[in-house]
C-alpha cells in the first residue's frame, strides 16, 4: 500500500517538501528583488518595477495553490514516479516562468512555462477532488 | 474520540480535502478566465478585464488562508456535522461571490457571499486559536 | 526523538498552530477594514484606502508563505526552543508591521519589521529544503 502520510518518512512528501521549498523561496525572492529595485530607482511607476511585481503576483497566484494542494495530494497515496514527475515539473516550469518574465523573453515562453505550471495545479485538484468526499 | 488525522482515513479530512479543492480549481480558473479575456480584448485597461482581476485577487485573499485553516482546524478534532457545516457554507458562498462578481448582480449579494465565507474564515481561526499553546 | 506529527500530541505543533492563526486572524481582519474604509471614504482613489489595501497585499506575500512553510517545517522534527523562537519572531514581526504600516510610523521600522519576519521565513525554507530530498 501506498504510504500518505505527511512526514518525511513517506518519500513522497520528502520530495514535495524539498520542491515546496524551492519554488517558495523563488518567491520570497521575488519580494527582495521588488524592495532593492524601489530603493535604487525610486520613481511613482518604473516599467521594471512593475514586471517584477507582476511576476510576483503570479508567483502567488500560483505557487500557494501548488503547495496547499501538494500537501492534499500527498495525502491522496500517489504513485511515486507520477508524483516526482508532477513536483519536478512544477518547479521547473516555475523558474523558467520567472526567468522568461524578469530577462525577459519573448512570449510565447512565459505564457508556455504558465501554463505547464497551470496544467499540475488542476491535476492535482482534480486527482484530490476524486479522493474526497461530499 | 474524534479522529484528528490528516489522511483519508479520518472522515473530517476527506471532506475537507474534496471542499479545498473545489474552491482551490475554482481560484486557478479565474486565472484562465483573466488570460482568455486578456487574448480577446487587449486594452490596457478595461472594465471587465478589471473586474475578473479584482474578483480573482478577492478569491486568493479568502480562499487560500480558508485551505491553511481547514488543514489546522481538521486537527482540532471538531465535531463532524459542524466541520461539514462550514466547509459546505463556505464552498457555496465563495461560487456564489464569483456569480455575483461576474454576471454582475446587483449589490448586496456580492458582499453577503464575502460575509459569508470570511465569517466560516474567522470561526476556523477562533478554533485553531484557542486549541494551539502559546 | 523530536516529535514530528502534525497533530496537537505535538507541542511544537500545537504552538505553531496558535501563531498560525493569530496571524492569519490579523490578514483577515485587513480585509473587513478595508471594506469599512472603502464605505465611509467611497473614493475611486484615496490615499489612506491605498495604504490598508497595500498593507493586506504584504500580508498575503508573508503570512501565507509563513503558515505554508511552518507545517511543513513542523514534520522536519525541529527543536522546541528554536521552533517556538521563530513562531514568535514571526508573529511580533508582522504585528508590528501592521502597526508601523497604519499608523504610520516613520520608517526604517517599517522595513525593519518587514525584515524581521523574511528572515524567518527563508529560515524555515533552507530548513525543509536540505530537510527534503529531490
């Protein structure tokens, strides 16, 4: 049987640990990033000043859901590889989404990594979804 | 004794789980909806673009710290008729806000969904609160 | 052993879970002030409304990834004393935050409690994350 539970015992929520972590220190990033910009340009509104905020938005748009959900999703038992394979993606998705937005990039990469990131979140909503009840 | 658990074994979490992530697919479908509306108009700024932006800021302002104390609020062991209770009543009145936010309905209706959900928010809080140690 | 369950048996848990909502109670309270100002006031654009709704937007950026870090810092089996150091840390912080962001009060104390409960945060990341595995 699967192991569900949320301790480091269950390797699965030792992974999702680990890439819970990284994206939400990106996004602690993000915060300092937005403050040494204000501090050394200073204007009422900067092109750059608002990229980054706006990358930082969409962190939290999205990067918190990941997290809440990844915790439930854990609980749900998942296959192994199939969960690795979601948390890596996330991840990855995420700081290519970050540098394609800050560089930045030409689109269609943002927008891409966007929604590679978008398409984990619902399967896991979904997958949570389908284990619970009502 | 109630089950306090975090798994799909304790009953109170299953519920929870299948509510979190309801509201939780609904949250990441606004961000699909903004994107969609962003494709089609491409104004700077418009009206209704604004408003499922505000709406969407709205959701993650209550619908994220709702998931956070439901998972700390299922280990308070509560009673699972009134776990069920709020769970339900927030559910409803957050897909009931974005109704009213989007169609758009008249006022108050879009403020007594609010009410609603953040009420549930404050009684999951008020639990967890006076069930933690300081 | 250090106790790592997320559950109330759990000392360090159930001090996590009490600060936990102290600060999600204090970002939900933003919102029902907002609303009040924004219903005496009625501006499109007023400058105190500005500071409230900035103030709550800082909140989302720390108290949410604080709650999702400290559960997941919680199963890392942490040490008593240093866990219940940074629960506080963070919570007088923020607390303090919201006070110099409204009244308000000249900075550096502003930034300096801004700094204060980031650096809590990257704590607990760097914790779980060399905790996790990849």
């Amino acid at each position: 049987m699967a192991n569900s539970s949320l301790s480091f015992d269950n390797p699965i929520f030792a992974q999702f640990a680990f890439y819970a972590a990284v994206v939400l220190l990106k996004t602690l990033a993000m915060s300092v990033y937005t403050i040494r910009f204000r501090l050394t340009k200073k204007p009422t509104f900067d092109e750059d000043v608002e990229r980054v905020r706006r990358c930082h938005l969409n962190d939290l748009e999205n990067v918190l859901p990941f997290v809440l959900l990844g915790i439930l999703y854990v609980t749900t038992g998942p296959d192994p590889g199939t969960a690795a394979f979601y948390f890596r993606m996330f991840a990855a998705c995420r700081i290519m989404h970050t540098i394609a937005y800050l560089t930045p990039l030409p689109q269609p990469s943002r927008v891409l990594m966007f929604i590679g990131g978008h398409f984990v979140n619902m399967r896991l909503a979904v997958t949570v979804l389908t284990s619970g009840s009502f």
